[in-house]
C-alpha cells in the first residue's frame, strides 16, 4: 500500500538509489489502486503502474530469494 510513496517521492538520493536498481536490471512496480486511493498516480517518479493480477503472476511466475 503505502510503499508507493518510494516510487512517488522527491528525494533525489532515494530515487538515484532506485534507479541504480532498474539498472542492474529490478523491475520496479506499483499498485495502481494504491496510487489512486493516495492521489499520488500523477506523482510517480520511477517504475511502472501495475495492479495485483500483473504482481501476483510475477510472483507465482519468478522464485522470490529471501535473506
């Protein structure tokens, strides 16, 4: 829900942080409806908008490595 306020933020040291990510290859995604239901759609920075069929088929389709 609320991590869509990384993707939305205006601190350029996160956002750099971010971006070095998408470089080296993570998608990064949010929640439309999040978007949405917090007015912040208009505000994305980084990344892509998606919803929860698109997550939760990425999830079931990638093996996810933990710590």
């Amino acid at each position: 829900n609320r991590g869509i306020f990384l993707t939305t933020s205006e601190d350029e040291e996160l956002l750099s942080d971010l971006r070095q990510l998408e470089k080296r290859g993570a998608k990064i995604y949010s929640c439309g409806l999040c978007l949405s239901h917090y007015e912040r759609l208009e505000a994305l920075q980084i990344g892509a908008v998606s919803n929860m069929y698109e997550l939760c088929d990425l999830m079931c389709r990638y093996r996810v490595l933990r710590p």
